[in-house]
C-alpha cells in the first residue's frame, strides 16, 4: 500500500526499531525503503578536503542605553514623554574569552583568553579545487539565474567607525567604553572573517558546503559533530545498512562521505529518499536527522521524523516567475499560520493558502504577509517556535516546491513575504533536531543550565561558536535566496541579548539595564553580522526583530554603531490594551494612551499592533473577546437586536485598531482574524498530559475545531463580523492612499481626560477619537496645521462598518485662522461617542462654480 506525503510517494512498510543501550532511544532502521522504489548497489569512495585556519572570535559582555523622544504632546511637540532618566555610571570591561570550535574543546567547555589565541584550523579549504577539481559540487535545489548570479556579485561594505549612534542619542555616550568595545568585537569578527572565510558573503554560504552537495559526478554529504566517534550515512537507497556509507572525520570535527553515480549516471541516493546519520557517541549510538538538512517528514504512523534527500529533476523544480515587489515605504502585514489558515478544522497547505488567503490579503489592503512556523518543527502545537530542522520548510504544509510557488504568487500579487524566523533558540527534542546531536550537550549550544531556557524549555544557541554563526548567518541566506522571502521577523531576539532573557525583569529605560553584565554581546554582535549580511546582498529585504526591552540603538544601521534592523516590534501597546480593556470606561485615561503608543526612540522604526497570535491563544483573549465575550454567540446576527455589549465592543474594536495604527509606529501588523474580531481561541489539537507530580493537563481530543480560521463569519452579509472587516479594509486603503504611518509631520494636539478626546495630526489628516461612553460633542473645535477644506475620508460609525450613521459624509470643513491647541488653525467638527474619524485636506481639486452650500452634517441618531 502506498501513502503520499506533500507530494512524495512512501511505501507503506512499518519500520522496525533496535534499541540499544543509546540513552536516547533512538530508532536503529533495518528495513529497507526507497520513496521511488528502486535500488542501486554500487562501490563508493571517501574523500576529506584539506583545511586552512581562522582565528576564533571572543565572548564578551556589554550593554546599551535609551532615549524616547514624544512625536507630540499638548502644546509642545517636542516635549519630552518619559521621566529625566539615572546618570549611568562607567562599567568596566572584564577580560574576553572565546570558545574552541574543536570537538575536544567543545565537549569541555573550554575557555581561552583573547589576548592569547593566535589561529584556529578551518573546517574547510580556501581552495576546494585541490580536492574535486574536477567536478565542483552545489547545493541541492540551486539553479544558476541571473538573479542568484547578481547577488553573488554583490559585496557586503565594510564595517564603518560605528560612531554615529552618538550623534543621535548623547546619553549614549555614557557607556561608550562598552558600545565601542562591541563594535570593536564586531569588526573583529568581520575581519577574521575575511580573512579566514573570504568574506561574509562566502561564510553564509554554508550550504554549499555543508549538508548534501551534488556535483556532476555524485553526492557529498557533510556534517560538522565533532563529539561523534564514528559516523555512516544510512537510508533508504542502503537499505539502512550502516556498514554500507561509513564516513570518515577530519582533524576539525567535520565526517564526510563521497557517494559516486551509479552506472547509468543517476544520483546514489534518489529524490525523495529517506536519510539519517548514525553517530557513535559518548552517550551510545544515534541516529539523527542531518543538521543542515532541506526537508524532512513523518511518515504516518511513525514518531520520529526523516530527512528528506529532495533534489527533484530540473523539469519538476519551480521556476520563480515574478520579481520581488518594491518595498513599501510603510509596512501593513498580515500575520499568518499556513496550517490554521483553513475555515475546515484541518491542517491547511501551501498550495490552499496561495489560492484562497493570499488574495484576501490582497483584497484587505495590506501589502505584507508574515508566515509563521515555515521552518520545520516536530511540535504542532509549538505554533513553529521549537524548530526541529532549521533549512527545512514544514512538510505539514506541502513540499518545499509548494511553498516557492506560494511565495511566487504572493511576489505577482505585490505582497512582501516576512518569514517568521526562529533562531533566538531551538527544540530540545534530540530525536528529530540539534539538541545533543553528536552527543555533547554543548555542540551547538550553550552546556548545562546557560544552555537550556527553564520557561521555554528549549536549546540556547552559543553565539560565541565559529560553526554555530556559520550554521545561523547561512540558514538566515538560504530562506532568502532559495525561497526569496522579502524579509524576516526574528522570534525572541530579547531573549537572545540578555543572560537572563527577559524574564522576571522589569524594563524601565534605565540605561544600566542595557549596558551591564547581562547583555549577551557575543548575540548582538550575531544580530549585527546577519542584519550586515542581509542588508548588504539584499538591499530590499527587512528585517524586524521581536525586542520588548528596548534596546537602544536597535533600529540604527550597523554602519553607524547600531544593531542594524529595520524595524522594532512595539510590543508594549498590546498589552497596555488587555490591561485597559480590564477596566471600566471611566478608568481609561487619554494620556496613558497616547503616552503608550508614541513612547519609541526617535529614528528608530516600529511596527505596531494591538493584537498578534500572542492574544488569541488559548488561555489568553481576543480584543474583542475581551470586549464581547459571550455575547458573541448570541447578538452577532444582524436579523435579530444588537446588545449594549456588542454595541460598545464593535466601536471600541475599531476606535482601538485605527489609533494603534495612527500613533504607534511606522508598520502595522495585524494577526488573521483578528480584523473581523474573530470569536474565542488558538488551540491546538493535543491529548491529556500527566505530569510527575501527578497533576493531569486535560487536552483537546486532538481537536482541529479551534485551531483554523471562520473566515466565512467576515465574509458573511448578515452577521456583524462583516462590518468589523470592512473597516479594518478601509483602514488599510487610507493609510495606502496618504501614508500616515511615515509621514514626517505628526502632532497630537489634544488628551483631554475630561471629554475623553484624542486629537493628533499625521501629514495631512487630521484624526478625532471620542473614547466616551455617551458625551457626543457638536460643534466641537480640533486645531489644525493646514489651512484650506478638509473631508471625512474615513468613519467608525458608518453604517457600513457597523456604526450607527451619525455623520454625513457629505459635509465640507473649512479651517479658520486663529491659534486652537497650539495650533495655528481649527475646525469645527461633531464628535460622536465612541467613534473615530479621520478628516483629509482636500488639495489641488478642481475650482466648483456657482454657490457652495454647506449641509447639517449631523444626523439624527
């Protein structure tokens, strides 16, 4: 019987495990399967390259500092949102240590002082032609393009002087010592690079080397473990034999294993062939799934997963037809999951979500879409976060051709692709990914309890490893230039920059809390070499880290001191929201809101939300489940009376949507759903847990009913969903339509607790919220910046949107000199309770003849 997984075709044969006296339990196959059925005995030759040397680069520790500058305030715009922060004090800097990337050194944990080290070997040649000159290998999957070509070409600059940071924030310069020792470590790093790697463009190629090659005349296979005492390729086309492909081990830690054509010219290994490496460790054999492997399933009715030798013939591989769309100048993405992306309680696939979702995206009006759990993660339920196999797609979805084809659509219909990357940590599962993967607790990562995260219960990279930047910058290039995502979203990057990973501490903005003995330099200066990477072959893409810290400099260039990425998540504003949607009306004050969404550092770009998939997982609510709850169950139907509950929570949802997108930043990100208020929870499909205490975690029945997306309740015409989506479309066009979100001119000119009345300007609009729960205010007077006709261009309360139609649209507002709220001009406005309306200066329009006659523009409610 024959079973088919995303495409590939598996014999459906139950292997058979051997466990021996391995503490891992691994799986020791003895049966044999090929996916194409066939199989090929032939002789095969070993081959190690020669190897060259590079120094190793240090671990140190530093911190960073913050300033906030308001956009805005009530009658002063520049003037200062946050408290006169401590004066630091000068810290000092402590000898620097690195890591030896030898097998003997990692498996001790060894640490050698800077000043000391002179040069490590590489763990591969400069000259690779020395060993197959005559038949250089490539990557699996890589076709020559003229695209692939350019980026080649493209060089990464320099690094600069790294001193204009100082210029932009002067409190800075209070911990200068420690922010000019790690660019220093960064330069450092960069140069050894260069020398010993032949630049940061050639380092992130790592998968040219490392993994599966193929060269005219057959396979290399690589793996870099060096705490392994014995290595063989097993699989399907060698019957699982590890007697058959034993692989031999340079000095360096790397095995290697030559694997020639058959007699007919075709590959050792066919496509679509499973793969382990069977390692003897210090801990007992084990088999692994390759570290730098590109695609990997579980086969129905297995536990553990296999990689996947994918090298498909040219004529099946996908052939990008699209460019990559231009960069928007403001972000407007749309957070998503392929698998819950389904109205169906199912696992969605790629292919679905390019036909159905991506032009509902389109269509809504945002012009990103953020893709999360790509990389593959032996954990469903994980929603992607403990990824098993880094360079791998998620199988769940479909093939790795499927998601290309996904992306090329997305490409065609002017849609940027930001995958949502993990590499702040990894799965601790040891059977399916890198953890203990040549049997060492500190092989990729950090040993004992520095390398294990006690609340996510996961693997911690050790960025002060020679091979684990290789792995990490070359893993963050291959997703580009392979899939030609636009982009990333770097998961936990807090965690990553701080020992103790954000948890259990308060970040207040004293500048100590950045720059102290908590800060993992050897982190930042990773997150400095990618975003240097990236930046520098990929002008076009972006970059947006997951920071709650506030970690100055952040969003500044690397050439200029900074971190280098484009924008910071301003993940601060959702969880003012749930605080205040835990409160009374009355309890709300302006200033706290405002004060909340424009507290960011000046020239650093965020990208704002109210809600992300944070929210909606179970356990946690909804905005407009914390606003409506249980009534949307039963007043959701436009056929039957609305509730004072549902009434109130669809104004707020809207009123809370268009002020975080007005204020809170550059970028605006919206998780799927959510525009509409989707109803309840996330959860993933799961069984009954029982804990060693005793304690029994009830499950779901492995249900899929809450894990998918109703997007037929914001589509449907007689439910109130509709309106909620309608508005949050037409939000997105206005933004499109003026670019408020980056407009250079932006004052808030009023916060008034009294009236609960939010007034600001961005370019030329000019947005009045009335956060009251019944005082609607006629004839009420906004300032303003410009003089001329102003125009409703968007309303809350339309009744297409679900409002109660208390404005008409139809009215012109003329400005009238005379200084309002600092400012030099003013209108005359009606200000309904809860609603939110955005007013346009109505330029260069054609001259109306004959007499204009203003209309009442308040209706009858």
């Amino acid at each position: 019987m024959l079973f088919c997984v995303s495409g590939l075709r598996f014999p459906r044969v139950s292997p058979v495990y051997r466990f021996g006296a391995s503490s891992f339990n691994g799986a020791s196959w003895s049966c044999s399967l090929s996916l194409l059925l066939k199989k090929h005995h032939f002789s095969r030759r070993i081959f190690i390259e020669k190897s060259s040397s590079y120094s190793a680069f240090s671990s140190l520790t530093v911190a960073a500092s913050k300033k906030v500058l308001d956009p805005g305030g009530q009658g002063d715009a520049s003037s200062p949102m946050t408290d006169q922060l401590e004066s630091p004090s000068t810290i000092s800097d402590d000898p620097q240590v690195i890591h030896n990337v030898d097998s003997e050194g990692m498996e001790d944990d060894k640490m050698i002082a800077v000043e000391e080290q002179e040069s490590f070997p590489s763990v591969f040649a400069n000259n690779d032609e020395e060993a197959h000159a005559e038949e250089p290998s490539v990557p699996l999957h890589r076709k020559a393009s003229t695209e692939k070509s350019e980026a080649k070409s493209r060089s990464i600059p320099p690094p600069g002087e790294g001193q204009k940071i100082y210029e932009i924030d002067s409190l800075l310069l209070g911990f200068r010592n420690h922010i000019d020792y790690r660019y220093a470590q960064y330069k450092k790093i960069r140069k050894e690079i260069d020398k010993y790697e032949g630049g940061l463009e050639v380092f992130s190629r790592g998968y040219e080397k490392l993994g599966f090659t193929r060269s005219e005349t057959g396979i290399t296979y690589r793996e870099w473990a060096p705490g392994a005492k014995s290595a063989a390729l097993i699989g399907d086309f060698n019957n699982w034999n590890p007697s058959a492909d034993t692989m031999s081990q340079n000095e360096f830690g790397v095995w290697e294993i030559f694997l020639p054509n058959t007699a007919d010219g075709s590959p050792a290994i066919p496509h679509g062939s499973r793969v382990k490496i069977r390692m003897e460790t210090r801990s007992g054999v084990k088999d692994s799934i390759p570290a730098w492997i590109k695609f990997s399933v579980q086969a129905p009715g297995e536990i553990p997963y296999s990689g996947i030798y994918y090298d498909p013939p040219e004529e099946e591989k996908y052939v990008f037809k699209h460019p990559h769309p231009k960069r928007p100048k403001s972000l407007r993405i749309y957070e998503s999951h392929v698998g819950m992306s389904s109205m169906e309680p199912l696992i969605n696939t790629y292919a679905n979500f390019r036909d159905n979702v991506l032009p509902r995206i389109k269509r809504l009006g945002y012009n990103a879409v953020q893709i999360m759990a790509i990389q593959e993660h032996s954990y469903y339920a994980s929603f992607g976060y403990h990824v098993t196999n880094f360079f791998a797609p998620s199988s769940r979805f479909g093939t790795p051709d499927d998601l290309k084809s996904l992306i090329d659509r997305a490409h065609e219909l002017g849609l940027l692709v930001l995958m949502d990357i993990v590499h702040s940590h990894a799965s601790n599962n040891v059977l399916d990914g890198l953890n203990m993967f040549d049997g060492t607790d500190a092989h990729y990562f950090h040993s004992g309890s520095k390398g294990h995260h006690w609340m996510w219960d996961s693997r911690l990279f050790n960025y002060g490893s020679w091979e684990v930047l290789r792995f990490l910058l070359s893993n963050a290039r291959w997703w580009l230039e392979e899939y030609k995502f636009d982009g990333f979203r770097f998961d936990g990057v807090t965690s990553m920059m701080y020992t103790h990973h954000g948890l259990q501490v308060a970040f207040t903005g004293n500048y100590n809390e950045y720059f102290g003995y908590a800060t993992d330099v050897d982190a930042v200066v990773y997150l400095m070499l990618v975003n240097d990477m990236i930046h520098g072959l990929y002008p076009e893409a972006v970059t947006i880290g997951e920071d709650v810290s506030g970690m100055p400099t952040f969003c500044l260039p690397v050439q200029d001191g900074g971190v280098g990425f484009d924008y910071r998540l301003h993940m601060a504003v959702a969880d003012k929201w749930i605080e205040l949607l835990k409160k009374r009306d009355e309890d709300w004050k302006m200033g706290d809101i405002v004060y909340t969404l424009v507290n960011r550092r000046w020239l650093e770009k965020c990208v704002v939300y109210a809600e992300s998939h944070d929210q909606a997982l179970v356990g946690d609510k909804t905005i407009a489940f914390w606003l409506m709850d249980k009534d949307m169950y039963d007043f959701m139907s436009l056929d039957r009376p609305s509730s004072p509950i549902i009434d109130r929570g669809i104004a707020l949802h809207k009123m809370i949507r268009l002020i975080t997108m007005g204020l809170g930043g550059e970028g605006y990100l919206n998780f799927m759903g959510n525009e509409f208020g989707h109803p309840e929870w996330i959860d993933f499909p799961r069984g009954e847990q029982h804990l060693p205490s005793g304690k029994v975690i009830p499950g779901n029945n492995f249900s899929y009913d809450k894990c998918r997306r109703r997007f037929d309740l914001g589509d449907a015409d007689y439910l109130r969903y509709k309106g909620m989506q309608q508005f949050d479309q037409a939000m997105q066009h206005v933004e499109a339509k003026y670019g408020f979100m980056t407009s250079e001119h932006q004052y808030i000119s009023r916060k008034d607790e009294g009236e609960r009345v939010i007034v600001f300007e961005r370019g030329n609009l000019v947005f009045v919220f009335n956060f009251h729960w019944h005082e609607s205010y006629g004839g009420y007077r906004v300032g303003c910046s410009k003089p001329g006709k102003y125009k409703i261009v968007l309303d809350s309360d339309d009744l297409l949107f679900g409002g109660f139609n208390r404005l008409n649209h139809d009215v012109e507002f003329f400005s009238t000199e005379g200084w309002y709220d600092n400012r030099p001009r003013s209108l005359l406005v009606y200000a309904p309770n809860r609603t939110a309306v955005v007013y346009a200066l109505v330029e260069d329009e054609p001259k109306v003849t004959g007499n204009l006659q203003l209309t009442e523009n308040v209706k009858n409610c």
